[in-house]
C-alpha cells in the first residue's frame, strides 16, 4: 500500500500518526500547534506529527521542534504532489486544521478539513472559522477547538485515548462530505445559482 510506504519513508512504525497538510506561512501561526505537540508527547509517547506542505515559516518551525527536544517526533516532508497527497492522509490517523481567527480567514473553506474527512479521518479544527464550526457541527465528524496549545493537546489526547470515538468521527465526516461536498453536487449546485440568476435577470 502507498500508505505504508510513507510510513516506512518516514520512519514512522507503529505510532499513531497527526497530520497538518498545508501552507507553513507565519500568519498561519503554526507554532501553537507545534506547542501543542510537545504537550501531547508528555503523555503519549507513540505518537508523531506529519508536517506536509512548505512555506515561509518552515524553518523556524523547524527550530522550534529541535528546540524542543522532538526532531525524531515531527516530520516536515517538505512540498508533495498533489496526486501523493490522498496518500499521507490515509497513514495518518487524525487531521487537523488550525488557522487562527483573524478576520481575513474567518470566511475561508479550509479544504485541508475536507480532505481529511474524505479520508475518513477524525478532524480537530479551530473555532472561530465559519466553516469549521458549521461542517463539524452538522457532520460530527471531529472537534471544534479554540486557536490555543494547550486545546488542541487536549483534543488530540482525548481522540488517542478514545479510538472508538475518533473511528465514528471518522466516519461521519466522510458520510457528510458524499452528501455535501462532491464535485457532482457542488457542480449541480453552481448550476442552479447560474438559473437562477438568468430567471432573474429575464424579469
């Protein structure tokens, strides 16, 4: 399986595996969720964090992770394929989506969650992005977290200490994004805007 291979690229084994896919920009404040991490590792110790994307703040994120102590616990894969992505995600075991609540991301679909849900993985998202707080209340398919360290270790602690949960999250998000989120039914509903609009017009 590629999913395996990754793992084994990665040197993953036998950990359960939390992954960010994405943009490591520093507006992203992604630090929070390295902090996070390290909490996380003082009390689960079988467990690594998949850093798939690049960006401007890759480095100092970089830093961070050697700072403490936890260069063999995150992995940064650098820039992936596209077509690799689906990929990475099935080794993973949870995604998350941490964006910070400034009002330019507020409004903004993070796809990052809905990959992850049509994976069938368990999501933890921050609150204060419309998106996320409106897809997982009416899918279940993860937790809504404030944009803090110490709540996403909480988050990520509680789905490894309850697998069951995490593997029903898991699958109703992937159940709601078949139903709400495909190509076809996003295509049909873009559709109707643009007849409705001609009716409108035509009056």
């Amino acid at each position: 399986k590629n999913d395996d291979d990754i793992l084994k690229q990665y040197n993953v084994g036998n950990s359960k595996v939390i992954i960010y896919l994405g943009t490591m920009g520093k507006a992203r404040q992604l630090e929070v969720l390295i902090h996070a991490f390290s909490k996380v590792k003082q009390k689960k110790r079988n467990v690594k964090l998949l850093m798939v994307g690049d960006g401007t703040d890759r480095k100092n994120l970089e830093k961070l992770t050697n700072e403490l102590g936890m260069k063999d616990d995150v992995i940064f894969t650098g820039q992936v394929m596209q077509y690799k992505v689906p990929y990475f995600i099935a080794a993973a075991d949870i995604g998350i989506s941490p964006i910070p609540p400034f009002s330019y991301y507020k409004i903004s679909s993070p796809i990052k969650m809905l990959e992850y849900m049509a994976m069938g993985k368990p999501v933890i998202v921050s609150e204060g992005i419309l998106e996320h707080e409106v897809i997982i209340q009416q899918s279940g398919g993860g937790v809504v977290a404030p944009f803090d360290f110490e709540a996403f270790a909480n988050a990520i602690i509680g789905l490894l200490d309850n697998p069951e949960v995490a593997g029903e999250m898991g699958r109703r998000g992937r159940s709601w994004v078949i139903a709400n989120r495909t190509y076809d039914i996003l295509a049909r509903r873009l559709e109707n805007e643009y007849f409705h609009l001609i009716k409108y017009a035509q009056r």
